[in-house]
C-alpha cells in the first residue's frame, strides 16, 4: 500500500505543554507538500486547540473531542459525529461537585473520579463510554472513537485506512492505531499501547516524531515487512488441520496452475476476503471469472469490449477507496485485448501512483498481457500490490517473476511449467519430489512455495478453504462466445446428426426447445450434455447438477435441463 495518510495525535506525541514541536512542523508542511494527508486526531476540543497556532492549523482535518468533532477546512463550520453531552449526565456530575468540562460532544474529567461516573452512567441507564487518556477520562456515546473519526474524514477526503499511519502515545489511540495499516507508539508514551502497536517510534519526545515522518515520505510503497501481521486472509488448512493464514502486507502474489485446476478460484478466494475487508480492487478479467464478485458489498463489474473504450469514467469510479472493480473483457476479441490491458495497466499504475487506490491489481491469464517488460509503465514493481494468475508461468516476464512475494501452485502436470514455478523457490531447487507434489494436487488442493514469511523453507500443502460468491469458469464467454468447431455440440438420434448444432451454451437453450424427446432422451442417456458442460467448460457443479437428472422421465426433465443451465450461465430457460 502506498503512504497517503499520516493521523497524528496532538499531546504527547507531537506537542509538550500545548507547543507544537518546531521540527514536527516543519516535516508535517514538507509530507503535505508532497501530496500526502496530514489528519489531527486528539481528544481536546476545537475551542482549545485554536489559540495555539498563530494562523491556520497545518493538517488537512482535524478529528477533535476523541473523534465525536470533524473540521475540514473548506466547511465554513466543524461536523458533529455524535450527539451531545446528556442533561441529566451534566446536572448529577454538578449535584455531585465533579470537576469536569464539556465541548461539543465530549464530558472530560479527571481520571480519579472514574468509579463516580461509572456509577452515575449506570444509574441513569445511559449509553455512554470511558477513554482514559493518561490522568484523564473522557466520557462519550458508545461506539465513538479516534477511529471512528478518522474514517469519517478520510472518507470525505476520498481516501482509505488502509492507506493511513498513525502515531500515538497514549490509552485513547489504541483504537486509532488498530484501525490503520501501521499503527505506531511512540517510546515515550502508554506501555500498554507499545505493546500493542505494530511499530515503534524510537526518542524521548516529540521531535522523534519528524524523523519518523520523513521515514514515511521516502517510501513509494509501505515495505511488506512493516505492514500489519493482523490483517490477514485465510488460504485454507493444512493436513493436520491447521488454518493457513496469510498477512496481507501488499505483497505481490503470483497465482500459477494448469487450466481447470482450481487457479482461478484460488484468485478469486483471495479476491473475496481483501474485499470484504475495505480493500480496493480492481480486477483485469479477460474472460469473465470474476463477475460473481459483484454480490459482495462495494463491488462493480464493468464490460469492456474494445480496446476504444473510453476509460474516464473508470478513472472516477477507481478514486473511491470504497469500490472495487471487475473489468470484464470477456466479450472483446482476444486481438483487441493487450492493448486494452496494457492503456489499463497504464492509468491504474499513474492512479495508484498518486492516489494509492486502488490497492490491488488482479491480472488474470496474466501470461497473455505480462510476457514481456519493454514498458516499466506496465508492471509498477516499486509499488507492488500484485496478483497474478497464470497457467504458463514460463511466458511471464523474467522480471516480473523476481518481482513475486508470494506463491500459490495448484495442480501442474505440465513438467515444463511446473519446473518454473519451483525455481521461484529460494535456492531454486527442482526436487523431484517438488515435481511430484504438483502434479499430485487435488482439484481443492494449493501448495504455498517457499520463500514466503508463512511457509519459510517448507513447501504449505493445505486444503483451499470455501468461497464465499458461486464461481463458474468462463460463463459470460461460453454463454455467447463460441467455442472451437471441434468442440462444438452435434445433436444425432440413432447415431445420425440431426443437423443442430450448439457451440455456446445460447445455442444449447434455444435448441432444446424444439428437439425431439428421443434425442434429449439419447443424449441424457449416454452423458452427453454432462460431459459437454465438464469437458469443454470445466463446469463440474453443473455437469453434476446434469447427472442427477440422467435418470428422469423426459416428460419432466427437458424443462428441468433448461432451467440448470439457464440459472447457472444466465438466459432465458423457456
């Protein structure tokens, strides 16, 4: 992930006594100067931290009051992000002869009178929270957070956490710093923070803070090994039943196997499980694997036929750190598509370049668009944030390979491309019993090659795990696209060709309409509609869904066989 926000907290981290430290300053102007976003995220309300700079605060938002008070500074006045202190909070913490103040939304008090306010909350039914905050507590609604606030203004800035790093010091930032991709504590502040932090600023004070943000300015990318271990995707589980989880960390995946072996369903788990945790994808699909991703929340597919299409409207939609897109190619001739992927690959990598979104590129039948590198504007390696699938791992640019962090085998038989494959492992040895292990993959099976954080020096054979969308290989292409002429279905009766033909499965539904029960009978019979759909498609689900209707009357399974396929590929089944 590319560095765009920092969300730093005031107090302790990059101020003493209410001064800014001088050094913090002047980082803070130099990471804005160079496009990055600089978010305030303290606890004190706007009313206090006004007086303390001589003109304009040098941040792009403030989140004040522990995140219940946004200021952007093109709104002629601050949001309020929860509702204010309650009445009868304020009049028993007066009848009580508390000490406290109240902003906008915020109640703030000392930390000694802690197990009074628990107890006026709780005599009073009310739904408020505690924040400590070194010696003092803050009281707001439940569910009102650091975090809660600094998504509510990156989500009017047009940016993601995902792309955030936040410095804090004290019990208040926990949440701050869990909600972004790095989350940093300051040497100086909370043990307990420390503890739980992915990072340490190392220093005795504030001005620490300024070498740490001119750390992040020289990065074009958040190197893997600092990003968050937390967040991670489950690959499946390991023979002794383990689960195989995988830190995400914006490494470049490479997804390699023969066709039909499970590659792209493996893609498309990974694709599943980024998604639904708010990363934004977008997703170069040739031939229409991935339209089944559009059921998940945030997820667009958008048909591209030719290699004129106009892609400003892609532009905009890919500025969203919210959406994820599938670019379905599948309908465009197979001459047209390198150049369309390769005018793609050029506005996503100058999108990602100054925008960090989206966060992953997905490349399928990568081999067709990546077998060469005369264009660095291609294949963005300082940036990373790849996933590549690919049947011919050999044809895939030797450059590109190196560039690989990570890599997923299914089945491979081909010794060709499974050699290839094993010499990304460390070393680049070639066992035989490498080779053997991939052509013994199951059709749920996936090895994880070594070299990566999670498999070390071992080859991780495990289980794939469930996905979450239906997945049919090719659908949208089989479905209008013809196949091959000696693929294509030829209707006989007693052996003899009735003169139909299917080479798409439109032509399979509008056929079957008019066929004679004795032909539907036969091929029903003999496997053969079955065999059709497994051999030429891949389909499995469906040729199995076809099996179970083998054996029925014709009477009843004709409408039965339209319905299957018509559900699974789309159309009309009467």
């Amino acid at each position: 992930m590319k560095p765009r926000v920092l969300a730093l907290d005031f107090d302790g981290t990059i101020a003493v006594n209410d001064t800014m430290d001088v050094d913090v300053s002047a980082a803070i102007q130099e990471a804005r100067a160079a496009g990055l976003l600089v978010v305030l995220v303290t606890g004190r309300s706007l009313s206090d931290l006004d007086p303390l700079f001589s003109g304009p605060p040098p941040f792009d938002a403030i989140v004040a009051e522990n995140g219940a008070v946004l200021r952007l500074p093109k709104l002629p006045s601050p949001i309020t992000l929860s509702q204010g202190p309650d009445l009868r909070f304020l009049a028993e913490l007066r009848r009580r002869g508390i000490l406290h103040q109240r902003g906008q939304c915020v109640v703030d008090a000392g930390a000694d009178v802690a197990p009074q306010v628990v107890e006026i909350i709780r005599s009073l039914g009310l739904p408020l929270a505690i924040t400590f905050n070194v010696n003092r507590l803050m009281v707001l609604p439940h569910g009102v957070s650091k975090a809660s606030g600094l998504q509510e203004a990156l989500w009017r800035l047009r940016t993601s956490t995902h792309n955030a790093i936040a410095v804090g010091n004290a019990e208040n930032d926990h949440e701050l710093l869990e909600a972004c991709e790095i989350g940093a504590a300051v040497a100086w502040g909370s043990e307990a923070l420390r503890r739980s932090a992915d990072e340490i600023v190392s220093g005795d004070g504030p001005h620490a803070v300024a070498r740490y943000i001119r750390d992040v300015l020289s990065l074009a990318r958040i190197p893997p090994e600092r990003m968050a271990r937390r967040r991670r995707v489950r690959f499946g589980t390991l023979s002794t039943g383990e689960p195989l989880d995988f830190a995400i960390r914006g490494r470049n995946i490479l997804v390699g196997g023969d066709p039909k072996s499970g590659k792209s369903w493996m893609a498309g788990l990974l694709c599943e499980q980024l998604i639904l945790q708010r990363y934004s994808l977008c997703i170069l699909d040739p031939e229409g694997d991935y339209t089944c991703l559009e059921a998940l929340p945030g997820v667009i597919v958008q048909p591209l036929d030719s290699r004129d299409a106009s892609l400003l409207e892609l532009e905009r939609m890919l500025t969203h750190p919210d959406l994820s897109l599938v670019l379905n190619m599948s309908a465009a001739p197979r001459e047209d598509k390198p150049l369309l992927v390769r005018r793609l690959l050029e506005v996503l990598n100058r999108l990602r370049r100054a925008t960090g979104l989206p966060h992953r590129v997905v490349v399928d039948e990568a081999h067709y668009f990546l077998n060469r590198l005369d264009d660095p504007r291609l294949f963005d390696r300082e940036l990373g944030g790849y996933l590549l699938v690919t049947y011919r791992i050999s044809d895939l640019s030797p450059e590109i390979l190196r560039a690989s962090e990570a890599v997923i085998v299914t089945r491979v038989d081909d010794r060709r491309q499974a050699l290839a494959l094993l010499a990304l492992a460390p070393r680049g040895g070639t066992p035989p019993e490498g080779l053997a292990l991939l052509a013994d993959l199951a059709i749920d099976e996936a090895v994880l090659l070594p070299g990566a954080f999670e498999s070390g020096d071992l080859f991780k054979r495990f289980r794939v795990a469930p996905r979450l969308t239906a997945h049919v290989r090719h659908r949208h292409k089989y479905a209008d696209v013809p196949v091959r002429l000696d693929q294509e279905f030829v209707f006989t009766q007693e052996g003899r060709p009735t003169g139909t033909r299917a080479r798409t499965v439109r032509d399979l539904l509008s056929a079957l309409p008019a066929l004679p029960d004795a032909v539907v009978q036969g091929h029903l019979a003999r496997g053969d509609f079955r065999r059709w759909i497994e051999d030429v498609f891949g389909d499995s689900e469906l040729a199995g869904a076809i099996q179970r209707l083998e054996r029925r009357d014709v009477s009843s399974v004709r409408d039965a066989l339209q319905h299957v396929i018509a559900d699974r590929y789309g159309g009309s089944s009467t």
